[in-house]
C-alpha cells in the first residue's frame, strides 16, 4: 500500500517505546524499576474521581462544544486569571483530549510550510515532529548543562531569521527541569515584540517548581498576551495522564480556528471528564500540594544518588520531575548506556536522544517514583556502571 510522504516526518515519543521494551522484559520474569515514563505514580485525588463518576449519572456522556463546555472553560479562565496573572476570556479557552493537540493544532493554526520555529533541544520530542510534520523548519534552540539547561536568550536573538514565525518555550522544562527567570522571560518577550513573532509556551509542569523558583507566564509581559499560545493540562499537577485531559489559551482568532480543526479531528473532549477538570481547578489543592513536596523530596535523593556514581554528574533541577545526568565521564554513549542499565541494572531511563540530537551524553531519569525504588534503582544503577 502506498504511504504517504508526510508520514516520514512523523517522529515519536521514545518513552512509550521503551515502556513496551521494558513489559516486554517484565513479562519474561525480570524485575524492571520504571523510570522512563513522565507519569505520577500518585493516584488522582478522590474528590475529582467522584466529580467524574457523579457527572457519568447525571448524564454528561454525549458530544459537547468542540472548543469545550462553557462552565469548564469559565473555571479555565477564572483560574488563569486568579493564579497566574493573565487576564482570560472563556473564548480564548480551547478544551482537547490531552494537551497534545494544543501543539498540533496550535501549530497547524498558525505555521506555514517553510517557516522556521526555534524550539528547545533536547526538549520534548513532539516538538521537532509536528514542526517537520507541518513542513516547517525545526532550528534548535541548545540547552546546555553550563547554564543550568536554561535557554540562552542571546542564542535566541542569533536564530532569528526573516523567515522565524515561533520561538517554543517550556518551563519548568522536560527532560532538563530547568526554569526560565523572570529577566529570560522579559527578554524572550522583548525579542517576540520586535520581530513580530508567536511564542509558544509550555506550561504543563508550572505548579510542579522548588526551592523558591517562580513560574511566571510569559503572557503576563506587555504586549504578549495577544502573540502567546499557551498549552496547560491535568496530567501532571493532578496525577490525571489516563484521563486525557488539556487545553491551550490562544488569541480569540486562533481559539476559533483550533477549535475547527478539533471539530475535524476529535470531535470534543469527553463531558464527564471535563465536570473532573472543574473540581480540579475549583476543590481542595492540598493533595496537589503534597504531590510536589514529596517530588522535591525524591529529587534530592536521585540527585544524591546519582552524583555518588563515578562517571555521572547530575545538575539539581528546580521545576518538573526529571533529572537530566551527564553521563559522558563513563566513556559510553547515551543510547548505549540506556540500553544496558535496562538489561544489566534492570532500571528503564531514557537516553538522551529521546530528546533530540543534543540529548546526546545524558540520560533522563523520571523520579515520578516511590522513595524505595528510586533507592534501589540507584544501587543497581552504581553496580551495574562500576562494570563498565
């Protein structure tokens, strides 16, 4: 059967494919501790599992607005509007099944064939794949662990080029978990300004930050508001990844045309689940709080761990729940060194070239784990790379 040419742009997500690998190994009686998958090992609250299932008996199981249901996308904008200082409209709101679509839709919106868009590398891989996909050009943004991973706003401004139409922000950042500072942010904003260009920020990690670091929106600088695309979603600040549950914020004229291609595409997101996101938003926090004070507690002992092992130096990240280690003093390549600690330590990562081209030389760690097995995954992490 012929395959269509566009889907040879088409990248992945390297973290689901090891996760098949590592079942796989499971399967045939080898013990795996599972570090690879950006997923809380938390469950989700109770009150928005109650929210979910009192919404399924009253009804809420059949087709809703393409770009969500009003009284969502109004707790949507109140929450921006109270939590993060940016002033938001329920018709700039659009509801998807994850927060995937915002990317490729946001993109799709907004991105012609043979724009530039300069984004994060190593950063989330579906990054660079919507922008081949889309026929754009994917200029890679270094992050570079001398700088804590941060972007290098004087980097940006030298990839900027006539043709640049997006520069892609996430922070906290995955795979790095750096932050971008307020002054980065000033910059970027001050930069997005002058050369009349869209920024798309990642804020799916925004609540998950330490030691005093600070989330700030970049769509709170002047001027940003109506040039920023912002992508947000329950996953990770309320332990919600099976229940498909995103949005973006966008400039009314692009909510409207992101909400046609979801039409086109999806249809809408599931009622019930959109009733859950409401009593996310608007019921008790402290379980999300707790969340992030055990992940800052997992944190410091895989960074421990990990800079207890001759060959690793692990930079303390301040936002997410990843570490990034530079694994380059054990003389093997990144993609190597996965495969092995996998199949030798029984600890599944990722290799840094999940991540792109310059991932190269680092693993990433997920410590979206209990305490006992990060432990343990360390020791067998020490043991097996002393083999070496």
């Amino acid at each position: 059967m012929h395959i269509a040419q566009r889907m040879s742009r088409l990248g992945t997500e390297t973290a689901f494919e090891v996760l098949a690998k590592a079942k796989a190994l499971e399967a045939k009686g080898k013990k795996i501790i599972h570090l690879e998958i950006g997923e809380p090992d938390f469950d989700t609250p109770t009150h928005i599992k109650d929210a979910a299932a009192d919404a399924l008996f009253k009804g809420y199981t059949h087709y809703g607005p393409s770009a969500g249901m009003l009284e969502f996308r109004e707790a949507i904008a109140e929450y921006f509007t109270a939590h993060k200082g940016v002033p938001v409209s329920p018709d700039e709101v659009v509801v998807t099944p994850g927060a995937k679509p915002i990317m490729f839709f946001g993109m799709q919106a907004v991105i012609d064939e043979g724009d530039e868009v300069i984004y994060p590398n190593p950063g989330f891989p579906i990054y660079e794949s919507v922008i081949d996909f889309i026929g754009a050009k994917p200029v890679p943004l270094i992050l570079r662990q001398e700088n804590e991973f941060r972007a290098d706003v004087n980097e940006i401004e030298s990839l900027i080029t006539p043709k640049t139409r997006m520069i892609i922000i996430n922070t906290p950042q995955n795979p790095t978990g750096s932050v971008l500072t307020k002054d980065d942010l000033r910059r970027i904003a001050e930069l997005a300004i002058k050369h009349d260009l869209i920024v798309f920020s990642d804020e799916i990690y925004s609540r998950i930050i330490y030691d005093g670091a600070e989330h700030v929106s970049i769509a709170t600088f002047p001027g940003m508001k109506e040039r920023t695309i912002i992508l947000d979603g329950f996953s990770k600040t309320y332990a919600m990844t099976g229940w498909r549950l995103g949005f973006g914020i966008f400039p009314k004229e692009i909510a409207t045309l992101v909400a046609r291609l979801q039409t086109n595409c999806t249809s809408c997101t599931a009622s019930f689940v959109q009733i859950a996101g409401i009593q996310a938003l608007r019921g008790p926090q402290n379980e999300a709080e707790a969340f992030v004070q055990e992940f800052r507690r997992r944190r410091d002992i895989i960074v421990d761990g990990l800079n207890g092992i001759k060959g690793i130096t692990c930079v303390r990240p301040h936002g997410a729940f990843y570490v990034f280690p530079n694994i380059e003093g054990t003389g093997k390549d990144s993609k190597f060194l996965a495969d092995y600690l996998m199949n030798e330590a029984g600890v599944a990562c990722l290799s840094g070239t999940a991540f792109g081209a310059h991932g190269n030389g680092f693993l990433r760690f997920s410590y979206a784990n209990s305490i006992e097995n990060i432990q343990q995954a360390v020791k067998q992490i020490k043991a097996a790379v002393e083999k070496l």
